[in-house]
C-alpha cells in the first residue's frame, strides 16, 4: 500500500488540489441537510417566518404585544419601527438589534396568540383549541387596549406573566417559543401578505440549494478530471519505468519472470493501480471529510439520537473486518492466476500451428480450461464476497433509518424534533454510514491492488545483471577495428550446477569469417550471445580490440555490432522501417544495396508497394525465408564492424545461401564475420571453424584441417555430405 502512496505522493500538487476541492464539496453536501431542514420547518411549517420579529406590523398589533413587554423592551420595540404608513403599518428598520428584539417579542408573541386562539374558541363556543383568524387578533388588540386604560393595569399584567413563565419547565418554555411564530404568522395573513413571504423565502432558500447542488457537480466534475488525469500519469509513469527497466534485462531476468508474467504487469497490474488511485482520490479522501463532517453537524444537535450512529458504525467495522479477513487471501492469489492464465494462452497462440499439426487442440483446451476456471472460481469468491456486502450493508442503512424514525417520532411527539430536524438527522447518518460504507468498497479493493505494487515494484526494483561500467573505456582509435577475441571463458546459467561452456579461447579477426559448429544443444548460440552480453561470462573474458566487453557501455559495444539472431524477428511497420531499424543515419540507397545482398530483393519487388510493403507484427505475413533474408539485411544495412550470425541462413535454400554468402563475402572484406551455423556447405569456406561439444572447444581451424584432425567435425561432416562430396573437396585442396 505504502508503494501505491508513494506513486501519488509524486503528484502532491494535484493531490492538495483534490483534497482542497473536496472540502468544497463535503460543505456543500453536508450544508444541504440544512437546507432541506429550514425548507420544511420554517418554509413549509412556520410559512417562511424565520424569526418571531415581523418586518412588517401593524400599530395596533405593535401596541398589543408592547403592553406584553416591559417598559425597556417596549422602547426599544418603539425604536426599532418606522413610523406607520397609510395603511398602519410599521416596517422594521434596517439597523435594528434583532438579537435584543427577540428576546423582547417571544414572549409577548405567544401571549397574544394563545389569546387569540382563546378568543376564536369562545366565539365557536368550543374548549378545544381553534386557529385564530385576523379578527380574533384585532378582538384581542382592542380589548388589551382598553384594559390598559385602568391605572396600574399594565403593571398587574407584566407580575401575572413573570409567574406564569416562572412556573413552566424548560420543556414547555421551548414549547411555547416555537409558538412565536404563530404570532406572526398571523399578523403577516392580516396584512394580506402570508403567502408571499412564504413563496419568498421558498425561493431564496431553494435558490440557494441550487447553488449550492451546482457547485457540488462542478467541484465533483473537477475532482474527477484532475484524479483522472493524475491516475492516467500514474500509469504512463509505471508503463515507462517498467518498459526502461525490462529492456535493459538480460535474458537472465526475462526467463525469471517471463515474458507472460512481465506483460501482465505491464498491462493488467498497472491498470489496477492506476484504478485504485482514482478511487482513492475521490472516495478514500473524500469519505473521511464527509464522515467527520457528518458526526460534526449531529453532534451539534440535541437530538439525543447520536447514540444510533455509534451503533451504525460499530456494525459497519464488524462486517468489514470478516469480509477483510475472508476475502484478502483469495485476492493475492487472483494476480498470480491471472499471471498463469496469460501465460498458457501466450503459450497456445504462439504455438497454434504445432498444435494442430499434433491434434493437440483437446488438450491444450482443458489445459486453458483449468487455468481459466481456477480464475474464475477465485473470480467468483471474491465477487460473491463483495455482493454479500450489499444486502448487509443495506439492512445496517435501512435498520438506521429506522431507529431514527422510530425514536425521532417520539422526540416529535414531546416536541423535542421538527420533521426537518429529523430528516436532517437521517440524512446526515446516511452520509456517515456512506462514507464507512465507500472506506469498506476501497478496503476490498486496495489488498489486490497493492499485490499489484508490489509485483510492478520487483519489476522496476529487480537489477539487471548487466549494465554499464561506472568509468566505460573506449576503443583504440587507431589500428585495426574489429577483434574478437575469447579468453579462457566459461560460462554457466544462473542456477545451473554445470558449465554450459568451459575454457573456450579463440580470436576472430577483420577480413575473415569465423564459424561455430556443433552438435544441437553443445553451446553455439550461448557463445555467440555473450559477445552482445546478452549474458556476461562466469570466468575469463571477451575482448574487442584489446578491451573487455564488460569495460565499455552497451549502447558503445552494439554499435560495433551487426546481430542476427536465430529466430528471425520483425517489427510492425513496413520492410524499410525494418531494414532502417539499426538507426537513423541508414539511407534508402544502404537499405536497398542491404537487401540485394540478402537475397531479398527479388521479393521485394514483387509486392505491390515495394520497400514501403506492410510488415505485420512479428513478421507473420513474410514466410520464414523472407523473414531470414530481411533480418540478415538489417544487420548488413547497419554496416558494423562485427556481423555475428546466429544461424541465419537455416531457412534459405542452397542455392539463396550461395548467392547470399557470396555476395555477404564481397561486402564484409574488412569486417569480422562470426558464423553460427549447422551445415557443413554454410561454414565450408570460413577461414576458421570452432567446433563445440557440450561446451568445450573441441576443434579450431579450416575444413581441411579439421577432416584431418577432428573426429567430431567429421562425424558432422560425414552426416550432412556424402563420400562422393568428401572425395570432391579432397581432390580440391
């Protein structure tokens, strides 16, 4: 995990970015509950009155509700209104102290519509309790103002209010304050102005709501584009480091992942990665803001419900820890079948014209059978393991909401809770529970993930065990170019117990060609390979010109070389960019002039577009042959000093080898020519012949030299040519 942090940590502006938009994005969506609160309890409910102070009054009300108050509050109400227009009514002056003028209505407010409902039950003839209308406000009004005529009556009022408030509980009091808004409520409808003051304050409130909504898309919208685009970077810097790294292999390190291994990294493992960075920046970053925020805005309530939430979240971690537990293992082992899975396919597709031609096709099925179906079952688990999450998590946010409901209603009843307080309460539990429940989805997802770290960081981290010298030497820059020379080497696979070759030493030189034979198996490709250091020498060494292979750089040493190897290979692209593939300052006319020496002209030509001809991926549209021809020209077209030729004219027939090597002859006078090679007609004329047997130099010198002296090399020798051809050559010399 820390690895897959660490690739984030690469793009720390951007990751500050997202957690700053982020926070945007919590306040807007936890200030929504709010919102939705203040829109049912007082747009819906209170009709849009926010406070028991009316902007609006008229003087009689004023005057009713100041007998209410004391003689300070009563002044500072007075103040606090505008003289009456012609209709009789006070408008609220901008600079009022709103704070001390609530403190002064509330209770007058209740008062007088408590007497008004009063009134309007008298007048029905009713005990029960009956909405006031604006007359029985005006009733009210009238009478408070005749019986403040008497002397001390006002006084006598405010002594019965002070004991009638001191006997009530907290409870009640609050009860009773909500009441306030009653008041105005029905002042505002006196005044003929009740359902615009509501549909205003609808309209600012949702107004609002909407701002807010677009916001949270746009900074959503923005989060997404710049986790994306960070996730993306992510994987273009893996691809990079991963493709930098496994082109400086050796064939040593390639073997020991293999080839299917590193391109499922490569691919698959990568694209894990880069997807759990995504989620954690939208989610993993987002969730804890959220969460916290949410337990923030309930416990600054009095609900007296936060007790559920405790008990949301503590089942919530239960259930993430089992599934944590059951489902971890079976994500390890998912990468390592998919591993397996590319591996044998890689394996069948490669191998479909074998296949066939062995009537193979059943087996190779129930092999990519079981390796595909061990894939799905453990496929399967762990997916049947994330949709048992979901109903749980579901009876957890479903069980919430109804504990919430069910207690919240008794609140309601007692008068503790609004209807929007309690929707509030339930969506910020929501919030809460979805934030655990996103942290839950990434806790499953992040162990195959950093599987998949961890298996790019062995690629990236793994050394290759050839590189370069710290201090390279350079080339002699005069004299002859082109020696090869073998100095007592041995080599030996890494983990093999034996040597696969022993003391070899020979020199190859400029001007003449230097061919290897052998019996298949006895070392003749790995000893040409170690001269590219493709794999480096266990004993002795490899010289060029006097310098060790192993004190030069790589990119020095392959310039000096013109490689074939045994398989021919080819890029997409067409037959040019082939044949120009040894570097840029390769003209058209070396091109050409390469492939009439590989013989390859002739076909060339033949295709409808020539050099600039189609060249499929591995070179599946040009018969071996071909492919052999174009592999050989690519390396003469780079005119190296050194050709090393890895059995490269196996595909050719005799009369295409003859021509070929005639013409390589004529072009390679001053270069060193280092043959591979299993007939006997291809290294005929070398000017030296080693020949191997498991592993060791058996015989070194010319053909004639070799029939006298060599017993291996004339066993190969009577294999390939009959005694008619032996007598021929004989007679020759």
């Amino acid at each position: 995990m820390t690895k897959i942090f660490k690739q984030l940590g690469r793009h720390w502006a951007a990751c500050l970015a997202v957690v700053a938009l982020l926070i945007v994005q919590a306040y807007c969506d936890l200030s929504l509950p709010d919102y939705t609160s203040k829109i049912v309890d007082t747009g819906i409910q209170q009709g849009g009155i926010e406070s028991p102070v009316p902007d609006t009054v008229r003087s009689t009300t004023l005057q009713a509700l100041e007998l209410l108050m004391s003689e300070d509050d009563a002044a500072l109400t007075d103040e606090a209104y505008s003289d009456p227009d012609a209709d009789g009514v006070r408008t609220l002056k901008p600079d009022a102290d709103t704070a001390a003028l609530e403190n002064a209505f509330t209770t007058p407010d209740v008062v007088l519509y408590m007497a008004a409902a009063k009134n309007a039950a008298t007048a029905a003839g009713t005990t029960d309790t009956v909405a006031p209308t604006a007359y029985d406000l005006d009733a009210v009004a009238t009478q408070l103002a005749a019986a403040s005529q008497a002397p001390g009556a006002r006084e006598m009022l405010q002594s019965q209010l002070t004991d009638g408030l001191a006997q009530l509980d907290e409870t009640v009091a609050d009860s009773l304050s909500s009441q306030a808004m009653l008041l105005v409520a029905l002042e505002y409808d006196a005044q003929g102005i009740a359902h615009d003051v509501q549909m205003s304050y609808l309209l600012r409130t949702g107004g609002q709501m909407l701002a807010l909504t677009l916001l949270m898309v746009a900074v959503a919208v923005a989060v997404g584009f710049i986790a994306s685009r960070v996730s993306a970077a992510i994987g273009r810097d893996l691809r990079r480091d991963v493709f930098r790294t496994v082109v400086g292999y050796s064939n040593a390190e390639i073997e020991k992942f293999s080839t299917a291994s590193l391109i499922t990294r490569t691919t698959n493992d990568i694209q894990q990665v880069q997807f759990v960075c995504v989620i954690l920046l939208r989610m993993v970053a987002y969730a804890p803001i959220l969460g916290i925020g949410g337990i923030m805005h309930v416990a600054s309530g009095n609900t007296g419900l936060e007790w559920i939430i405790f008990v949301a979240v503590a089942a919530l971690l239960a259930l993430i820890a089992v599934l944590m537990n059951v489902a971890m293992p079976k994500f390890k082992q998912m990468q390592v079948l998919v591993d397996r899975l590319n591996l044998v396919s890689r394996e069948i597709l490669t191998g479909i014209m074998p296949i066939r031609a062995f009537s193979r096709e059943a087996f190779e099925e129930k092999r990519f059978d079981r390796a595909n179906t061990d894939l799905m079952k453990t496929q399967l688990f762990t997916n049947r393991t994330m949709v048992a999450m979901m109903p749980f998590m579901t009876l957890i946010m479903n069980g919430t909401s109804l504990l919430i409901v069910w207690f919240g209603g008794k609140a309601m009843d007692l008068g503790n809770m609004q209807v929007g307080e309690m929707i509030a309460f339930i969506t910020y539990t929501m919030q809460i529970v979805m934030s655990f429940l996103m942290l839950s989805m990434v806790a499953v997802m992040l162990p195959r993930a950093g599987v998949a770290a961890d298996r790019i960081d062995e690629v990236i981290k793994t050394p290759s065990t050839i590189h370069d010298p710290a201090a390279p030497k350079a080339l002699p820059a005069d004299g002859t170019h082109g020696v090869v020379a073998f100095h007592d080497v041995s080599f030996r696979y890494p983990g093999s117990d034996e040597d696969a070759l022993e003391h070899i030493s020979f020199t190859a030189r400029p001007g003449e060609t230097t061919a290897i034979i052998g019996s298949t198996g006895c070392g003749k490709s790995t000893l040409l390979n170690l001269i590219p250091r493709f794999y480096d020498v266990t004993e002795g060494s490899v010289t060029i010109d006097g310098v060790d292979v192993r004190d030069m750089t790589q990119a020095q040493l392959h310039d000096e070389l013109g490689y074939v190897p045994q398989k021919g290979v080819l890029f997409s692209g067409t037959i040019t960019s082939n044949l120009k593939f040894g570097g840029d300052h390769i003209t058209d006319a070396d091109a050409e002039q390469a492939a009439e020496i590989a013989q390859a002209t002739e076909f060339i030509s033949a295709k409808p577009e020539g050099f600039d001809s189609p060249i499929a991926q591995g070179g599946s549209n040009v018969s071996g042959g071909q492919k052999q021809r174009l592999s050989i020209a690519r390396a003469i077209a780079k005119h190296p000093q050194i050709y090393l030729f890895d059995d490269s004219f196996s595909a050719l027939d005799y009369k295409t080898d003859v021509a070929l090597r005639r013409a390589l002859k004529a072009k390679t006078d001053n270069a060193t020519v280092i043959i591979v090679a299993q007939r006997i007609s291809t290294v005929l004329h070398a000017n030296q012949i080693l020949v191997l047997d498991e592993g060791r130099l058996v015989g070194k010198g010319t053909h004639a030299q070799l029939m006298e002296s060599c017993p291996a090399y004339q066993e190969i020798a009577r294999s390939q040519l009959s005694q008619k051809e032996l007598n021929l050559q004989k007679e020759g010399e």
